[in-house]
C-alpha cells in the first residue's frame, strides 16, 4: 500500500502558485500524519468539493463552494484558525480559502519539502 511510505511526488497544475511554482513543476513533499504545520508552508490537500465544514467551535464562516471535481491543491498556508483549520491561499488568485473559506487541517495529504524539477 502506497500510504506507508513517508514521501510522494506531486505535479502542479495551473498557475495559481506563480511566481514560487509553474505548471507542470515536480514536488518532493512528505506525507502529513500530524505534525505541526506552520504559516508559510506549501501543502497538498484534497480539493473541497461542496460547503466547507469547519470542526466544532470555528468561528469563521466558510463561504459557499461551486461543485468542483474530486482531486488535489497545491496551497500556501497562510493562517491557522485554531489547532483544526488553516486559510489556503495560491500565490496569485485562483481557487483557494478567498472562495471557500478555512478548511479543515484533516484535508492535508503532504508538505512541501523541495522542488524537484522545473517545468
């Protein structure tokens, strides 16, 4: 089973990530299982397909989301709303926490660690 081992490769898709990562750029990132994130960190995370639902006690509201495909983002974390969500943003506009509001820390499926290659 592919989940045991502890690193994977992404490619990105779309330019939400420019000027720091392009289309078609390889990225070595480590499979999150829980450790501290921090603001500033590249993340890959499952796409929200529907409304957000933030855990119990989240004060901010999630805005609503137009269907989308089942899938992965490549995100910049840019603030924790408490120990179970975090605000995602690209670094230019695109589909990110400006739409659909904080999501869950839970979504996270690996951390940046370098790039690998540029497209």
């Amino acid at each position: 089973m592919l989940t045991r081992f502890p690193w994977f490769v992404v490619r990105v898709s779309g330019g939400s990530m420019a000027p720091a990562l392009h289309d078609g750029d390889l990225l070595l990132a480590r499979r999150y299982r829980g450790q501290p994130l921090r603001v500033g960190d590249i993340v890959v995370l499952h796409r929200p397909t529907g409304p957000v639902r933030l855990p119990p006690g989240a004060e901010i509201q999630a805005g609503p989301v137009a269907p989308q495909r089942p899938g992965r983002l490549v995100k910049r974390i840019a603030g924790l709303v408490g120990p179970d969500a975090m605000i995602v943003l690209g670094d230019s506009p695109g589909y990110d926490s400006r739409l659909f509001g904080p999501v869950p820390v839970a979504t996270t499926i690996g951390v940046m660690v370098r790039k690998l290659r540029t497209a």
